[in-house]
C-alpha cells in the first residue's frame, strides 16, 4: 500500500522538524518546503495528497498557494500558523484552507484535522449517505434524521442545515460558507439566520443545547459538526 504523503511548508526548521517528525510517526511519506516558491513547486511536482502549511513565509503569504491551488485541485490544506486573528482565519478557510490549527497545538489536534481533510477529499466525488455522531444519525438520502433511535422533526432549511455539516463532518464551516450553501449567493446581509437556526438544531439534535457536544462553535469563525 502507497503510504499517503504530506507536503509541510514551515520556513521555521524546528518547527518543521516537529510537524515532519509527527507525521512521519504515523506512516506519513513528508516532503518539505520552508518558502512559497518550493512549495508551489512541490505541488505539482511531488502531487502530495494533502499539505500543512504555514502563513508567515518568507517570500510571501502563503494564503497565496491556497488561492493558487484552489483555481486546480481539491488539495486537502491544513493551515498552522501563530496568526491567530479570527479575520485570518476566515480568509483562508473563506479561500479554500480545510482547516486552520493556531500555535501552539498538539501531535493529536494535528494529526485529527490532516485525517479529516484526507477523508473528505477521498469521499468528496462521492455522495456521503449516511453519518453517525454519538447517538446523532443521518441518513441524508431518506432524508431521516434520528438522536437516540427516535425520529427527529427537522423543517427543510434545517434539513438542508445539517446535511451541509454532514458532508463536511469534523471540518470547520464559517459563516459565509453556510450561508452561501443553504440561503444561496446573494444571503449576505441575513447572517443571523446561522445563529438562529443553529440554535435550533442544537435544541433538537444536542442532549445539553447550552452545553453542545456535536454541533460546536469556533469562535468568531463558524461552526463544526464533530465525528463521533
């Protein structure tokens, strides 16, 4: 079996000792670029299966290797990066990034968000049916949505809500993500549909809706569903 490789892009060599040591600890192949120039050349020269990369570069921004690989590829992209302002992150995840990791963060965080951008590039041509979180199940082809074996009651804008996290379970989907996907293009102006709706979901899916457990917040970006 051809191991999966990651391409880590890190100007920082310690750092980048740590993310290659990390991965290559779980079966990874890592190829390493520590500027923007190597790395847009490793992208098509190695066609790594997914990339950790780094913002502060030294000859550029390395939003700029998202925008560039986006206009081609589904190329998983995990950001890690010490920026931790909530408009940089939802710029690149805006942008195409899968994930956005804040330094510090440890091997586990890491190697979590790298498989859930793995698995939903290798699911990705293909429609996810069914999705279970804890007691959550959904069923996105019948259209059922159950908590605990007992049917749950969903309106189609919920419906379409969940389903919407469903077929990116465990990556983070900012505000302008949902809103584009379920309210349509030009929805811009009713932000507040997400935290209304997403708080109903939560009082119906959620065992404690204060306290959630699958549907999850990240602050100032957007939200996640959790795996199971």
């Amino acid at each position: 079996m051809i191991r999966p490789s990651v391409l880590v892009v890190e100007d920082d060599a310690a750092l980048r000792q740590f993310l290659a040591t990390a991965l290559g600890a779980q079966g990874y192949r890592v190829i390493e670029a520590s500027t923007l120039g190597e790395a847009m050349v490793a992208v098509t020269s190695h066609n790594p299966d997914a990339v950790v990369l780094d913002l502060g570069l030294p000859d550029g921004d390395g939003l700029r290797l998202v925008r560039e690989v986006r206009r081609w590829s589904t190329l998983p992209i995990v950001v890690v990066s010490a920026r931790g302002r909530e408009a940089d992150k939802i710029e690149a995840l805006d942008l195409g990034a899968d994930d956005y990791l804040t330094q510090p963060f440890g091997n586990g965080e890491l190697l979590a968000r790298v498989r859930v951008a793995l698995r939903h590039r290798a699911t990705g041509a293909a429609p996810v049916a069914t999705v279970e979180c804890g007691g959550l199940r959904l069923d996105l082809d019948k259209r059922v949505v159950t908590r605990d074996g007992a049917e749950v009651s969903l309106t189609p804008t919920e419906f379409k809500l969940i389903a919407y996290f469903a077929r990116n379970l465990g990556r983070v989907l900012t505000h302008r993500q949902i809103l584009h996907e379920v309210w349509g293009p030009n929805s811009g102006e009713h932000a507040h549909y997400v935290r209304v709706y997403m708080a109903e979901l939560r009082k119906k899916l959620e065992a404690d809706p204060a306290r959630p457990q699958w549907l999850v917040t990240e602050p100032g970006v957007g939200y996640r569903l959790r795996e199971g």
